[in-house]
C-alpha cells in the first residue's frame, strides 16, 4: 500500500468515485433536457470516522481539517470544537466523525509527526471495525482510508477538476442574416465561450456541418443570455462580458442564430481534458502513413473519451459502461498509462453494496467487470487495488451466482438487458447463450486466480469454472460445423452461428489448439458468416485474428475499416461504421439522424492491437516485472514505437533486417525469427536476422 509521508486528504474508500461518478453520469443532455443514467446510482456515506493510534515522544500540536462537520475525540474523550489541538506525549488514539450530506466526508490533518494518510482506518458507522490485515476489532468495519493526490489544505476532494484551455474555431461564415457556422476543425469537447454578449443568442452543437445546421434533431443545444456571467480581463485590467455555457459539450462545428438585436464579439471554447504525461506516453509510427493517421486519430479519440472517467462517447452517452471502459483499460495501458483513472472508473461502475442489478443493467459487463480487476494487476502489479475490491467481487459474484438457471449457467430475467452487440442481422438474445457463457466461465476464473493471490482459500470458483467449461462444451459444441452456436431457447438448441462466442472462446482459453484452428476456418474466415459492423466487436475480431499470426490481414482489415472512416471525414472514430452507408447514413442511429457518436471510445482499438500485437510488448509477471516482445511487422517495411510500463518505457523499433529494443525497467525476452534473445533493463539490444 501506497503511504505519503506528508498530509493528504482521506475518505472512504470508494466514496469519492462514487460523489464523482454521480455528477459525471448526469451531465448529459438532449436537446437541453438533462438524461440521467437508467441504473442505480448510490451515494457516499454521509458519516465516517477516521481513526489512527499514536506514541508521541513531545507534545504535538495539530491542523484540522474537514469537508462537513466534525467532532474530535482523543482516547475516547470529546474535545471542544476546534481547528487546532495540541496532543500531549505518550499513547495516544484519535476519532475524528465527519458528517457531510452534499460531498464525501473528508479529513486533514497536518502535524510534525501526525498526518492524515492510508494508515488511517476509516468507518461508515456499521459497528464492525476490520483492520486492513481482515482482524476483526470491536463491533465495526474499519477499512484503510483512501487518498489520492489531494495534498493540500486547500485543495479537498470536492476541488477536483479536470484541466481547460482555450481554443478558437479555424473557420466561420455567415449562413443567415442572424445565424453563423463556426468550425473548430476537429472533434473537441469542452465549454463555449461568447465574449460581449449582449442580448439572447441560441446554439445549435454539431459532431458534423449537416447536425449544427439541423435545429430540429440536433442533439445538443444551448439557450444563453448575456446577463449570465461577467469576467475580469487580467490582460487590460477592464471588464468585459465572457458567457460561459454551462455544461461541456462534444462538437466540431457549432451554429449561433442571434434573437432580436443580440450582439456578440467572438467565439471560444475551454477545451476540457485529463493531463497525461507526454514523456511516460504510447507512440507508433510506421512506413505506412494511413496507418500512421489511424493510430494517430485512435490515440486522439482516447484522450476525447478520457475524463474524470473513461467514458463511451463524448456527444452520447457520456456515461461509464463497463464494456467500453474495459476495451479503455487496455488501449489506456499501450497509450497513457493512467492507472488511477482505471481504478476510479471500476470503483464507481461497481458502486456499493448490496447488488440488486448487473453493472450498467446489462449481464455481459458484469462479466467483463471482473475480468478488468485482473487485467488491471497484470498491467500494474498493483496487489493493493485487488485487495480492496475483493469484498465487493464477493457480493457481485454472489449476485450472479444466486440468478443461475438450473444448469448452472446464466440466463438473462426480465429486469436484465443482454447486449453482445449492436447487429445489423437477425440475433435472438434471449435464453441461454453461449456467449454469456464463456464470459462468466472467464468472471469465475478471474475470482479463483484474485483469492489465490490473496491468499484466499475460495478453490470453488475454480471448480466451479471448470465445471461451466466442460458443460459449455458438451452443449454448444458442434462436431459437425466446427463451432459453437448461439443459444438455447425455450429448451431447443439455436443452431445459428456467429462470431460472438467463437472468437471469445479463443480469446478467453476455452478453445484449445485444434479447436482454435477450426474456428478460425469455420467462422472467423468464413465470409457467409454475418460480418462484425461495429469498432467494439472489431477489438475482439481483429485481436482473434493477429493471435492466429494474420498481421498482414489485420493490417488491411484497418486500412478498410479505419482507413475508411478517415476516407469519409473522420477526425475522431465513431461508434459505428458500415461502410456501405453513404453521406448522411453515416450519421444515424437509434432512429435519429444524428443519434451515433462520431467519438466513441471502443472505435480506438488500433492503439493496443499495434502496441500488443506489432510492437509485440506485453507483460508476462505482474506490473512488467518481466515481459516479452514479439515484434511483427505483417506487410510494413519498417516500425517504430514505445510502450509505457509503471515503471518506465520500452521501445521497439523494427525493419525487414533489424530490431533494436531499449528498456528502463524489468526485464524481458525478445522472440524474432526463432531466437530468444534476453532483454536487461537499462540496454540496448539490436539483433540482425
């Protein structure tokens, strides 16, 4: 566990993402009428209490500080309110309780010796204290206090904010007497700014030209006055008129038609992002200048769709889906490495307990929720972050468990959305299907694998995954086409076949090696099978495909698909693409003309499959204690990258005659043309083959 060895701001664990989360998920509008998520969100503990025992070899005075009301008690003794307190010698133990209703109830305490830090335990008042080695004190749970980087006084949790700065459209021009088009060149997400407004003036937000000048269906739209907000210019020392609209929008272009006699003098944005540090950054760059732009607009639509959050998409729906935010997770550890907004955005997807509904409502993200716990320890070594969410896989893996059928497997109840994916082809999902199979096979698996690290003796998850895996077998399994198919409904087997739960049963181990070159035949090359049409199942398909050796084809399937989208305007990577769409038909969805995300986080896929599968570069210990390389250049001529680790870089560059990698940490294993060569942290290894 991560300690300060200065003060810090703590809180209950999981509080703080929760408060955050909640504000996050209501942020999104519809024609100016707010859209709050439609699954349960839960709430901070209003009362905790912080604890932490002392020896003092001097009297001490200390700080207090508190987001919400407290009281202070030393060795169980109430003191008079105050800011300060000074704490004679010897053995000594704290409470502090805060109340606080409207923020997560939070702590700072500054002394010579005496801080506030993880060490500290913490309570929601339950009456069973556990300390964080699980030793049962008293009668309350007592968890280690969370903290992040909030190490100041004066900047408590409830301060945070993302980073802005400010941007000027590249064009504008005048389509009525009173409306004007402006042209922010890309994709961006912030909030608009009029200077001099005088009067009411109307905004019309587009992700294209054709939805800003659609005042009738766009999705997003503003209503602004003058008289809203006034800002000083620091520049000239006068005053001048800046209206800031009130909630952050997606868009490229923006439409403004002014009411009456409304003025205004310029337009702005503050484009609003999460800072990330370029030289701790994913980089890719080939022979290849199209696939130079896909990554490239890949890694652009990462940073659009990384907030407090990683959220799906940036016009809609601005929410935390467990899905998405999976396939984030991992192009966020080839790209920027941010390791905390991992562990924020699967705190407050998995929220508190008890579970009376899937993550998101839909049944696969449960499933894909445990697997990103383990994904996230392999990335990062992090032993810590399992430890605090095993409690709460306990209580959803619980809640699965208890909505069995009598199988054993899992089978969507009225109150449960099943997803896969959006299809443009006839698909049942109802029953029992495969696909949810195989995902909960890997949710238990990912269980047995996390108790084992912690030292837990929970081997019934372990049998119970194998169980599943032979009962998936003997059910779905077909000799005869070489696949699995897709359900049973109403006791009668849907022999219908499709690439869902056959690449998911090579990329998720229950395929062996002669199944898996059958699959690969029967189904994932098989073109009468019905194609994948979104970027999300397109993660899964091409990475199927680069783990049978297919780099060249893969590389062509992004020059087709991404490549395509590029062809067709793209400056960030949609939620969907059918490349037999024209004009307008590329902007539609749920029955709206604009209803589809023009940025949309699982469209950045090219970033992990280039860093993973051409780079090569993959831890094999947790945290790239160590790790290997397998470069593979499929039809390039030459490529070079870096790949960020917690601890430092490794770079990768590659030609048709020579690979040269450089590392700082770890230590490593490159594999090229049969050679294992060993890889030493701090060197330089150049091989010609």
């Amino acid at each position: 566990m991560q300690v300060n060895n200065k003060p810090t701001w703590i809180w209950y664990p999981g509080d703080f993402e929760i408060w955050l989360g909640n504000i996050f998920n209501n942020r999104r509008t519809e024609r100016g009428a707010m859209f709050p998520p439609f699954w349960k969100q839960d709430s901070h503990y209003v009362t905790v209490e912080f604890s932490k025992a002392f020896t003092l070899d001097h009297e001490e005075t200390i700080t207090i500080a508190a987001e919400g009301q407290f009281n202070f008690a030393l060795d169980g003794k109430l003191q008079f309110p105050a800011k300060e307190y000074t704490i004679p010698s010897g053995n000594h133990k704290l409470n502090i309780k805060v109340w606080n209703q409207a923020t997560p109830p939070a702590l700072f305490i500054a002394g010579d010796t005496i801080h506030t830090d993880t060490t500290w335990l913490a309570t929601y008042e339950d009456k069973l204290w556990i300390d964080e080695n699980g030793v049962a004190h008293g009668s309350g749970i007592y968890v280690p206090a969370a903290s992040w980087h909030f190490d100041a006084i004066d900047t408590p949790p409830s301060s945070y904010r993302l980073e802005r700065e400010e941007r000027r459209p590249v064009s504008h021009h005048a389509i009525t007497t009173n409306g004007t088009l402006y042209d922010f060149g890309q994709e961006t997400f912030g909030y608009l700014k009029l200077k001099g407004l005088q009067g009411t003036v109307r905004i019309y937000y587009g992700e294209s030209r054709e939805e800003a000048l659609d005042k009738e269906h766009c999705e997003t739209l503003d209503v602004v006055n003058g008289q809203l907000a006034t800002q000083k210019n620091a520049n000239h020392n006068s005053q001048f008129s800046i209206v800031n609209c009130q909630l952050s929008k997606a868009f490229r272009f923006v439409y403004i038609e002014k009411d009456g006699d409304a003025t205004y003098d310029d337009v702005l944005m503050d484009y609003e992002y999460a800072p990330f540090d370029a030289q701790h950054s994913g980089s890719f760059r080939c022979s290849d200048d199209e696939i130079n732009r896909i990554w490239d607009v890949a890694a652009y639509t990462m940073d659009l769709t990384t907030h407090e959050f990683f959220m799906d998409g940036i016009k809609r729906d601005r929410w935390t889906w467990s899905g998405d935010a999976i396939q984030s997770y991992l192009m966020n550890y080839y790209l920027r490495f941010d390791a905390e907004c991992v562990k924020r955005t699967i705190r407050q997807l998995r929220g508190k307990d008890p579970v009376t509904a899937h993550v998101n409502t839909i049944m696969d993200y449960t499933f894909y929720w445990f697997k990103s716990i383990h994904d996230y320890y392999e990335y990062t070594g992090d032993v810590d972050f399992v430890r605090e969410m095993w409690p709460r896989m306990v209580t959803l893996m619980d809640y699965v468990e208890g909505r069995l059928n009598s199988e054993g497997m899992a089978e969507g109840q009225p109150d449960d959305w099943i997803f896969v994916d959006w299809v443009d082809f006839p698909m049942h999902k109802r029953g029992t299907l495969c696909f949810e199979q195989i995902l909960l096979m890997k949710a238990m698996e990912t269980m047995a694998i996390c108790a084992k690290l912690l030292g837990i003796n929970k081997s019934d998850y372990r049998v119970k995954a194998e169980e599943l895996r032979n009962k998936i077998k003997q059910t779905f399994w077909s000799y005869e086409q070489k696949a699995y198919y897709h359900a049973i409904e109403d006791g009668t087997m849907n022999r219908q076949i499709t690439k869902f739960p056959n690449m998911f049963a090579i990329l998720y181990g229950l395929a062996y090696e002669e199944e898996r070159r059958e699959i690969m035949q029967s189904v994932m090359l098989n073109p009468a099978i019905d194609p994948i049409t979104t970027p999300y199942m397109r993660f899964y398909e091409l990475e199927t495909l680069l783990i049978d050796g297919r780099h060249e084809q893969v590389l062509k399937e992004m020059r087709d698909y991404w490549g395509g989208m590029l062809r067709e305007g793209a400056t960030s990577f949609w939620e969907k693409y059918v490349p037999s769409e024209k004009g307008t038909q590329h902007l539609a969805m749920y029955g709206r003309p604009y209803g589809k995300s023009l940025c949309h986080a699982w469209g950045a896929s090219p970033v992990y499959l280039l860093g993973k599968y051409y780079l090569g570069v993959r831890p094999t210990k947790p945290g790239y204690e160590e790790f290997e390389i397998r470069p593979s250049l499929g039809d390039l001529d030459w490529m070079m990258g870096d790949v960020p680790t917690p601890h430092g870089m490794i770079h990768v560059e590659m030609n048709r005659h020579e690979v040269k990698v450089l590392t700082t940490e770890g230590s490593g294993t490159l594999f090229i043309a049969g050679q294992q060569i060993p890889v030493k942290s701090g060197t330089t290894v150049s091989i010609t083959y």
